[in-house]
C-alpha cells in the first residue's frame, strides 16, 4: 500500500548458463529507497513455486541493482507468504536438471 513505485506485469529476460529465461513479475514494487519485493498472485496451489520466485528475484535484483524480497500472495486464502530463498548456484543447478529431464 505504501509503496514508493510500483510495476505490474513486468516482462524480463534473463540466462542461467547459455539458458534463456523469460517470464513476468505480476508485481515489482519498490518499498523504500533501498528496498524491492516481488509478489506473485496465486489462485491455486502455492507448491514448486520457489525456483520461480527465486528466477523473479534475481531477474528484478538486477533491474533494481538492489536486494529484492519474494512474496506469494494466496487469492483464496488472502494471506501472504515467503517463498524459500534460493543461492543463484541453486537456482542455476535447479535449472539445468529442469532441461535435462526434458531431453
């Protein structure tokens, strides 16, 4: 609510390796002067969406060149909550077992 800006729907493209990844933030919003969260509307089950939370977190980390915190918010049951945080080694390894399970 007291958001000093706040962006919906931001579209990005980012690389894990030679990987591409692309997605959009459902909201990006900028707390204060040094703080960022990213929040994810969900209407259904809240499961496997840390690796997502975490490519969205790196992908505004660095548009904002600042730390950003990850929010899902339930729209069923009306509460927020904390996806678990992820080092970009994870998030990377995540990823490349992601795409070998697909070939």
């Amino acid at each position: 609510r007291n958001s000093i800006r706040s962006f919906q729907e931001l579209s990005f493209i980012s690389y894990s390796g030679t990987y591409p990844l692309t997605g959009r933030i459902d909201r990006l919003v900028q707390l204060n002067e040094n703080e960022w969260a990213v929040i994810d509307y969900k209407s259904g089950k809240l499961r496997g969406s840390d690796l997502q939370m975490n490519i969205y977190r790196m992908a505004a980390e660095s548009l904002t060149k600042g730390t950003v915190k990850m929010y899902l918010y339930s729209m069923v049951t009306g509460e927020y909550t904390k996806p678990r945080y992820l080092s970009e080694k994870e998030v990377n390894e995540k990823i490349l077992k992601y795409m070998e399970d697909l070939s």
